[in-house]
C-alpha cells in the first residue's frame, strides 16, 4: 500500500517515539520535537490518514496513537529495502572480540554469542544448534523490565509464547534459512500472538554440516534496528570462525 513520502516520515516518527516510550503519540508531542513543516491542523489529518489506512491505532479518544501490526510490517520493510542497519565500527569491534573468546567450537560460540545478543537488545535472546537437545536462553531480567510486562496477563502470554517456540524449535531451525526474518504479532507461525514480534536467522556451523538457529523475541514494541543490526553481526563473526 503506497503513503505519502511526508507519511512515511510521520509513521516512521511516531514508531520510533513509540519503541522508546511506550506510551500513545500524540500529534503535540510529534510537532514539538519534529519539523515536518506542516501546521499541527495538517500533521493530525495526516495522523487520521494514517489509521483510516491501518498503519496507526488510536487506544482511547483522547489519547495518541500506536502502531499497528501493518505499521510495524512497513517500517520493519523499510528497514530491508534500504540497507540493515549497522552498529558503529568501536562497538562492533568490542563485540567480535567478546566472540572471538569463545571462537574454538560452535557449541561454544552460540553460548556465548546468545548472551551478546541479549546484552544488545533488552530482549530475550534464543539459540538453538539441530539435533542438540539445548535451547540457549538469555535475557529474562532485561526482557522483564520492559513496561508491558507489568501486566501478569502480559507475562503469561510471554511464557506460553516461549514454551510453543521451544517445542517447536527442530521444525523451526530446520525450515528457517540463513537469512534474516522477522514475524510481526500474528505472523508468528506457532502461536499467533498479536503481542509479540521474533527477528530470526538461520545459520550454518562452520566447523561441522550442522545448522542451527538465532532468534530474539520481546514485546512488538521491540527496537527492530537493533535486533536486526545484532543478529546480521553474529552471524557475519560466525561465517569468519
């Protein structure tokens, strides 16, 4: 679906008001810290706009606005089309020297390597190697704080959602190729949670013909650069092993 070039910039602004606050954007707030050269009677008809073509949620009457499942999927599209996005060289350098401390074996590298991805992204980090009868999990404490998970409903769902990828996860490390995918709430093919999104990539083990998989999950509201930006880099270090 096209929108305006001035659309996708108030979309893209709002997302990313939105991942870093969690709360509903309003069009004050978006005209008090953005230029987008347009009265505040024009940026909230473009607003409305916005949720008359699905990209955009209004919670209550009087609050602001969220993304919804097909915002997220434009801006998570966006991101593809014109190049993922990297960390800086200094911060890429720490964490390939943080891998290369474990670079002697496979098995030992996605350990390491599922806790690099946790520290990078506040959100829980998975791995798994097919036929191995572990699934490496970090980040629970980071992935809690998140506000969402203030609700005990939310972190029900959180746990159930984690419980379905375990007990899927050969199937899931066996379809999944090495490029990177990204599932936006209901996309999840094993449990279709509006709440949720997973960025995922397959992976092959260099020192044997076995694959496996990485993958960071977290509320929809998770910062997609990032997890996308970690789980490219951690692969490219794992290609060099």
């Amino acid at each position: 679906m096209r929108i305006t070039d001035r659309q996708e910039k108030i979309l893209n602004s709002i997302i990313k008001e939105y991942i870093h606050s969690a709360l509903p954007i309003s069009s004050q707030a978006l005209d008090e810290k953005y230029n987008f050269n347009v009265s505040p009677a024009t940026l909230r008809n473009e607003m409305q706009a916005l949720s008359d073509l699905g990209f955009l949620h209004q919670p209550h009457t009087s609050a602001g606005r969220i993304p919804t499942d097909q915002g997220y999927r434009f801006f998570v599209n966006q991101i593809f089309e014109k190049g993922l996005p990297e960390f800086d060289e200094k911060k890429k350098t720490s964490i390939k020297n943080e891998c290369k401390k474990k670079m002697d074996n496979s098995f030992r590298f996605v350990q390491k390597a599922t806790k690099i991805m946790a520290d990078n992204s506040s959100n829980l980090a998975l791995s798994h190697i097919l036929n191995e009868d572990f699934l490496w999990k970090e980040g629970w404490d980071d992935v809690f704080e998140e506000p969402e998970f203030k609700e005990n409903d939310f972190v029900l769902r959180f746990t159930k959602l984690i419980n379905a990828f375990e007990n899927n996860i050969e199937e899931i490390t066996s379809d999944f190729s090495e490029e990177l995918g990204v599932f936006i709430g209901k996309e999840t093919p094993f449990l279709r949670n509006e709440d949720f999104s997973i960025v995922v990539s397959g992976f092959s083990c260099p020192d044997s013909k076995n694959r496996g998989l990485f993958a960071i999950v977290g509320p929809k509201r998770m910062n997609y650069n990032k997890n996308i930006s970690i789980i490219k880099l951690i692969n490219q270090i794992f290609k060099e092993l």
